[in-house]
C-alpha cells in the first residue's frame, strides 16, 4: 500500500536515507528542508520538496499549503542540533536555541 510519508529536516543525512528507501519502496515523499543544495539527487528520484525552516511559522504553513488535502501517513521529523559544550559554558540564548530545533520543532 502506497503511503504519503513527510520528513521535516529531509535534508539531513538520516532523512535523506529514509526518503530514498522509502521512494524505493514506491511511497509518496515530501521533503520539508533548508538545505537545497543537498536535495537535487532525492529530488530527481520523485521527492516532492519544500524548502524552508521548521522554526519558522510562515515556512511551516507554506509547507501545509503545499500539501493542501493530501492525506499524510506517517512524519518523519530529522530537525536537529547539538552544542559540544558543558552546560556551565553554555549561554541561556544557545540552551534556547537547541530546545527550539531539536524540541519545538516536533511539535
């Protein structure tokens, strides 16, 4: 059964795996990302792209315009960050920041 599958953050390296293992498995794909440049390759396999940022409010609604009444399966959510620093070196706007992407954006 074919299966519309959305992935935000598609333009990772994981989200990119999934995307071309699910195309080749015959799915629907619609890539929401910010990476364009990283896109071409799963884009010429059949992936419907978005492009825009998942903090972004106005970005987020032109991806659920894009999609319209389409029916969605499944979302796979790749948006992540990380900071290499102990939290007593880390300031309060960089903490909110990673919140913000890793956490925020899943919802």
């Amino acid at each position: 059964m074919t299966q519309h599958i959305l992935i935000v953050g598609g333009s990772s390296d994981i989200g990119l795996h999934v995307a071309e293992n699910l195309l080749h498995n015959g799915h629907i794909v619609t890539i929401f990302a910010r990476d364009e440049s990283r896109l071409e390759h799963i884009k010429t396999q059949g992936a419907n792209i978005v492009l825009g940022d998942a903090r972004e409010t106005n970005d987020f609604v032109r991806l659920l315009e894009h999609i319209g009444d389409a029916v969605v399966d499944g979302v796979v959510h790749c948006v992540g960050s990380i900071v290499l620093r102990p939290p007593h070196a880390m300031k309060k706007t960089d903490f909110t920041e990673v919140i913000e992407t890793n956490l925020t954006t899943a919802f």
